[in-house]
C-alpha cells in the first residue's frame, strides 16, 4: 500500500496523545493509593492540555488525506458496520473527557465524593472522568486497529497483532512522553513513568517481532495465475495496463524498493525499541533531565518509520494487474 502521512500523523499522534492520558490516570491513581507522592493539579491540567494538543493535531493531519474535506461529518454515518465511523466517533469523545479531565484539575473541583478503606481511595470527580477516559482510550485503539486488522484482503493487516501494535505502541510513545514531561518540570515521577514507558515497548517489541515474522511467511491467497484464472506456471507480467500513472498506481503501490523497505525496517526496530529503553535508564543513572526528553523524541520518529512501514508491508491484490510497469 502506498503510506499516505496524513494516517500516518493521525495514527501516531493519536496514539501518544491517548497513552500520554493514560500515563497521567496512571501517576493519580498511584498517589491516591500512596504509592507515588502526589502531584498539583497543574500537573494533570497542563498534561491534559498536552494530551488533547496531539489528538486534535492527528484529527487535524486526517483531514488531508480527505478529498472532500466538508463531507467529513458523513463517516461517522455507518457506525453499525464501520470501524472508520466508530474511531470518528470515539475521538471526539476522547478529546472531550480529557478536556473535562484537564478543566477539572485545573479549577481544583477535586473534593472527594467517596472515600473508601479508612482513606486508602478517595473517588472524586477527577477519578470518575479519569475511569471513562480508560475505557474510551481503549476502545478508541481498537477502532483504530481495526480499521486495518478487518481488511480480510490484506493479510499483514488481518491479525490481532495488529490491534496489539496500536495499543503497545501508542501506550509506550504516551508513558515515554510523560516521563519526558517529569523531567522538563524537574518533578520525582521520572522513574515511574519511564519504568512504564520500557514495560510498554517492550511489550511492543514482542507483538511488533512476532507481526513480522508472522508477515514474513505468509502465503497469499492471490497470485498472478489466480488473478487471471489461469494457471500456467510460466506467466510473467509485462505491463500495468496503462500508458500513465493512475489511482491505482498511486495509491495501492509504495514505489519503494525492497532495499528501502529493509532499511526502514531496522531503522524503525532500533529506533522505537533498543534506543529509547536505554536512553531511559541511562537517564536513570545519571539523573539526566534531557536523556527522557530525547528518548521520546527518538522513539516517536522511529514510530514514524514504524508505521510507514506497517503501511508499506502490506500487498494490495490489485499489484498483480498494476504494479509492473513496462
């Protein structure tokens, strides 16, 4: 497939923006639990701000790949049967409860409302918006996942590590930029978030690895003999079928060579996994402010490859008639 950056935007930033809410739910539940000191409300608000700037800047970075950009109100129409639909509305619901979230911690409105186990758990309304942004997360990676993971058609993409990789991946980007954000205000949370952040890639390593030697062994159900319906063994293609290019060559073709596609791939293996961990704990040992700050930053341009390539991997049966160019 050809990987357009819009999706590729809206995939990735999406997916930090909901890992990085996660990661702040995370740090308050901890401190109501005192298990980790807890923090001041401008912490969670300025985190909220942070979390809902990337899910507007994917929801924006979507509109690009639309070529009818007014009409974008009609996809969530088939919601019963859409994956599209319901990510179309699930977002926007994401974006309003960590707004709510954000609003909430910011005016202090944080009294509790219900106080379990002698103090150990104090439930306010923070808490409860917290709860249903999980859920909604959750279900927001799902529908993203499944956009790809439901499209029979094209065998890399139909697997649940598919669905896995969104959450894994975006979960560790969120985890790794909220320890990031510990060590720019200099607060005590660094280890925590970052402790989370290398349990998520790791995670993610391992769904990302099997997805690819899964993808690397695959027989395709479709060939050149099938594509024609005819069998002979001896069948080569000459020409795509066209005196020029067409949406068809564009747009389900990358138009890369496998030497690129290999290189992308170890870039994207290094650069998501290997790098940021160590970076993390190297920051740890030298109690660096500025090593959890890179290791976000090299990590989110290594999901950038990641998901081009997750893009480009996949073979559109429609490259049987159109791929070869005479």
């Amino acid at each position: 497939m050809h990987p357009a950056f819009s999706v590729i935007f809206l995939t990735t930033l999406i997916g930090a923006g909901q890992g990085l809410f996660l990661a702040l739910f995370t740090g308050q539940l901890y401190s109501t639990v005192r298990l980790v000191e807890q923090q001041p409300s401008s912490f969670y608000a300025v985190g909220s701000a942070l979390s809902l700037a990337l899910l507007v800047g994917g929801l924006a970075a979507s509109f690009f790949h639309l070529g009818r950009p007014e009409r974008a109100w009609r996809a969530a129409a088939m919601w019963r049967t859409s994956w599209l639909s319901r990510e179309v509305i699930v977002l926007p619901a994401m974006m309003g409860l960590v707004f709510l979230y954000g609003v909430f911690h910011w005016a202090g409105w944080t009294q509790p409302w219900l106080v379990l186990g002698e103090g150990a758990l104090t439930i306010d309304a923070t808490f409860v918006l917290g709860m249903l942004g999980v859920l909604v997360a959750l279900v927001l990676f799902v529908s993203t996942g499944m956009i790809y993971a439901s499209v029979k058609f094209l065998q890399e993409w139909s697997s649940p590590y598919t669905i896995a990789n969104f959450i894994f991946l975006g979960t560790a980007s969120g985890f790794m930029l909220a320890a990031a954000y510990s060590a720019l205000i200099g607060n005590n949370l660094v280890s925590f978030f970052g402790t989370w952040a290398v349990i998520a890639t790791l995670l993610g390593l391992g769904t990302r690895s099997a997805s690819l030697m899964r993808n690397a062994t695959l027989k395709h159900r479709s060939n050149l003999q099938t594509a024609i319906g005819v069998r002979h063994r001896g069948i080569v293609q000459k020409s795509q079928g066209f005196s020029a290019d067409s949406f068809n060559t564009r747009e389900f073709f990358h138009h890369q060579s496998l030497r690129t596609l290999k290189l992308i791939r170890v870039a994207f293996l290094i650069l998501v996994f290997p790098v940021p961990i160590m970076l993390v704990l190297l920051g740890y040992q030298l109690q660096s402010t500025t090593l959890p700050i890179l290791a976000f930053a090299i990590q989110y341009l290594g999901l950038l490859a990641e998901r081009w390539y997750f893009f480009a991997e996949a073979q559109h049966p429609q490259n049987l008639y159109y791929q070869q160019v005479s």
